[in-house]
C-alpha cells in the first residue's frame, strides 16, 4: 500500500503519520512511502521511517520509499548524520542506489 506524506512531515504530525504507517501493515502488509512532496520535515520523521524499516524487518514485510529522497530530505540525513558512513543497505533504501555500489 502507498502511504502519501504531505508537504510537512514534522513533530507536529508525527503521530498521524506513525498511525498512517501501521495502519497500513496491519491491512496490507507491505508498505511504500510516498515521501517525493516533503519541503518541511525534521528528524521525526527519520525515527519514524527507522522504526518502520525495524517493524518491517521483523515482521517479513516489505517497507520501501517510492522514489529515492528528495533535496530537502537528503540535506535533513546529511545534517543528522545518517548518510556520513551510511551501509549500502541505508544507501540503497534511502539513495535509491543499488548494494555494491
């Protein structure tokens, strides 16, 4: 299922957007989100995407983005530090580039 975030993926709609994510593992299992709109978005939103990548994992489901992350998100890993020594599974996930690479 395609979970759509808005423009704004902040603390302040947090809650809605982990009520939307496992909303939607529990009615159809795998999940891609839809985060190509985000222009405001703050590190909520990057525990919220980990927490699912782990619930994901755990539970054999598949929990992907639809697109690579946009300019705004990227920058947003880049201050957070999640991209300074990222795995390739990280990279592939979050990059859209392939593992090995």
């Amino acid at each position: 299922m395609l979970v759509p975030l808005g423009e704004s993926a902040t603390i302040r709609n947090a809650e809605t957007i982990c009520e939307s994510l496992l909303a939607a593992f529990d009615e159809h299992g795998d999940v891609e989100l839809d985060a190509t709109a985000v222009v405001e978005a703050d590190l909520s939103l990057i525990q919220l995407v980990e927490a699912a990548r782990v619930h994901a994992a755990r539970s054999g489901r598949r929990f992907a983005l639809c697109a690579p992350v946009n300019a705004a998100l990227e920058a947003l890993l880049r201050r957070g530090g999640f991209l300074t020594a990222p795995s390739p599974a990280d990279r592939g996930f979050w990059l859209g580039e392939e593992q090995g690479r």
